[in-house]
C-alpha cells in the first residue's frame, strides 16, 4: 500500500502544480478574465486499475512461492525416501516352495508338446487355414501353410496373393533378407496379380531396410510406371519413400 499513497500524492501534486500555472482568458461575460479549468485526462482504469494489477501480481507471486515450496517438499521427501532404501537390508530371496508331484526333474525328458492341428489338403482350405494362422501372428506357421499352398497350387487364382503373405510373415518379423526374396518372387511369378504393385512396394521397403538405398529407389520407380493404376495408399507411399530417400533415378 506504500506504493499505492505514494502514486496518490504524486497525482494530487501534479493537479495543484497545473492548476497554478494556468494563464486567464478573456470572456465577455466575464471582463476580468477567468482561469482555464485544467483539463484533466482519464487514464484507463485510474488508480483503481492500478491497485487490481498489483493485487493480481501478489496473487501469481504468492501462487508461485507456493508452487516453488511445494516443489522443494517432494524433492527433501524422495531424497529421505532414497536415503532410507540405501540404508535398509537387502531384502531375502523367497524360499523356492517344492514342485508339484506332476512336474518333471530337472534333467528329465520333458513330455511331448501337443501337435499343431493339421493343415487342410484342399486348396482353398490350406489358404484360409495359412492366413487363419497369419492373423493369429503365428507368423511360422502361416508361412508353412503357405509354402504348402504354392508348392502344390502354384497355378491357382490365389498364388499370387499367398506368394505375397508370404513375404509378409518375414516381413513383419524383420527377416527383410527373406522377405525381399519372397516379394521379388511374386512380382516375377504372378507380375499380373492385384498383389503385384504391393510386392514391389513392401520389396522396396525391405531393400531400405538392409541399407540398399539405389536398389529401393529403382523398386518404388519401376512401381510408379509399371503400375499407375495401382490403389492410391500404394503409389502414395511410394512417392513418400522416394522423396524421403531423395531418390534421383
């Protein structure tokens, strides 16, 4: 509040001061001339704005200290905490409870473990049951399936798509050797397949994975003109991978 009087009698010596020195005027109502009343501005908000702005500045540094001693008790807390857990024993390792009668000792040959359901000999069956496999990411035997599927069906409508997720059992478990070698294969095999331009995508991007920068470049062009009717996501993400490897070819 110090500050507050001190603006309020700095206001009121200055008013006086002007008052003082201001010169007469002629009127003719009044001969003798008359002062000019000062005329005086209005700040906005006057000293009441004034006294809301440094209330409202005591109110943020007092929220501030608060939040800075809030701060220094959980730090003294966590260093406490740090000290005690430095200081207590080590804990003892539970004793191993004994194992079931059923189990097998140690050594022991272990029980044969259940045999994966057979694979179906038809061919639309093997396809479902290898993709059945591939959605459930039991990605080995999903390619099994399809490797059975293309050695006995290699001419079937569906070959070209199981060559594909083929590449793809590899391809999401990040064996990119094999899987660019099983993309290659179907966009060789099957190259009017519609899985053809997403073989020749995901063997780019395979490519970029073992490093091969210019071998990927070539894929994602060869894509881009052999294919331009191929789905939008396709051509977009080729585009992508060309712009972010600067690919000049």
């Amino acid at each position: 509040m110090r500050f507050t009087q001190m603006l309020t009698g700095l206001a009121i010596i200055g008013f006086a001061t002007a008052s003082a020195a201001q010169p007469y005027y002629y009127d003719q109502g009044n001969p003798g001339g008359y002062p000019q009343p000062p005329v005086v501005q209005q700040q906005p908000g006057g000293m009441a704005g004034v006294e809301v702005r440094l209330s409202d500045l005591e109110n943020q540094i007092r929220q501030l200290t608060g939040q800075v001693e809030q701060q220094n008790y959980t730090i003294q807390q966590l260093q406490q905490q740090l000290q005690t857990a430095k200081a207590a024993p080590a804990p003892t390792p539970p004793v191993a409870s004994p194992p079931p009668a059923n189990t097998p000792l140690p050594g022991s040959p272990l029980p044969d473990a259940a045999p994966q359901a057979s694979l179906p000999s038809d061919p639309d069956g093997l396809y479902n049951a290898a993709f059945g496999r591939l959605k459930n990411a039991d990605y080995e035997g999903s390619a099994e399936g399809f490797r059975q599927f293309l050695s006995k069906n290699s001419a079937h409508p569906l070959a070209g798509n199981a060559q594909y997720w083929l590449g793809e059992t590899y391809y999401v478990r990040k064996q990119y050797a094999e899987a660019a070698t099983e993309f290659l294969a179907g966009y060789q095999k099957y190259p009017k397949n519609s899985k053809a331009p997403d073989n020749l995508l995901k063997l780019g991007l395979s490519l970029e994975a073992l490093n091969s920068k210019d071998q990927a470049c070539q894929t994602f062009s060869r894509l881009l003109s052999e294919y331009p009717s191929a789905a939008r996501v396709v051509q977009q993400r080729a585009s992508a991978e060309r712009t972010r490897l600067a690919c000049k070819s």
